[in-house]
C-alpha cells in the first residue's frame, strides 16, 4: 500500500503523457483518481480482486456516458499496465498481477516471484 501510493503520481504522470491526446483529460482525470483511490482501498481490505467491479464502473464512464470507443479502456488499463510495470518494484507485484490477470498479458520478467529451488 505504502509503495503503490508513493509510486502512484509517477504511474499518473505516464498515462498523462501517453493518453491524454487520446481521451478528454477531465476523463482522463476521472478515471485516474478512481481507478487510484480503489486500487488503495483494494489494498487495504488485502484483496486486488475487489477491483474487479470498477472497471465496469470505468468502462461505463467511458462508453455509455462520455461515448468513447471500447478500446479506450483497454488502452487506458494497458497504459496503467505499462506504468505500473515501470515504477512498482515487488513490493506492487499484487497490482501488476492484478493488472496483467485482466489484460490477459503474463507478468513481465522481472515482476515474476522466484520460487525456491529444491
């Protein structure tokens, strides 16, 4: 919790940079304060799977109400994806697995726990 929070701003400044010619950015600061804040209260209750309801949310937002394209929030979430990737070290592998469960993409590399030899 401690570690995404302090990372969260660097995650936000990435997506700002390479989404907000793509999407409005009152949207675009909408969906980063609520998709941050849930991913904080995910953490605390100790359960990222808790997020899972939020992208609904998002994707409402984004599709019904402000009539984005679907691939928005598929572009939205791979973004958050690639920054969370960039700036979260192990101490966030919980949000980057989350991430990369719902995109369908394996966790990278150097996110990947190390099991014991035995």
């Amino acid at each position: 919790l401690d570690h995404f929070r302090s990372r969260q701003a660097m995650i936000e400044a990435e997506i700002w940079e390479h989404i907000s010619g793509q999407m409005p950015k009152r949207m675009l600061a909408i969906a980063n304060l609520s998709f941050g804040r849930n991913i904080i209260a995910a953490l605390m209750l100790g359960n990222m799977d808790y997020l899972n309801p939020d992208i609904d949310w998002i994707e409402g937002l984004l599709v019904n109400h402000h009539q984005m394209p679907e691939e928005a929030l598929e572009g939205y979430l791979k973004t958050y994806y690639a920054a969370a990737v960039r700036h979260l070290d192990e101490r966030g592998q919980v949000v980057i697995e989350w991430l990369s469960r719902l995109l369908g993409v394996p966790m990278p590399v150097q996110q990947r726990v190390q099991q014991p030899t035995r």
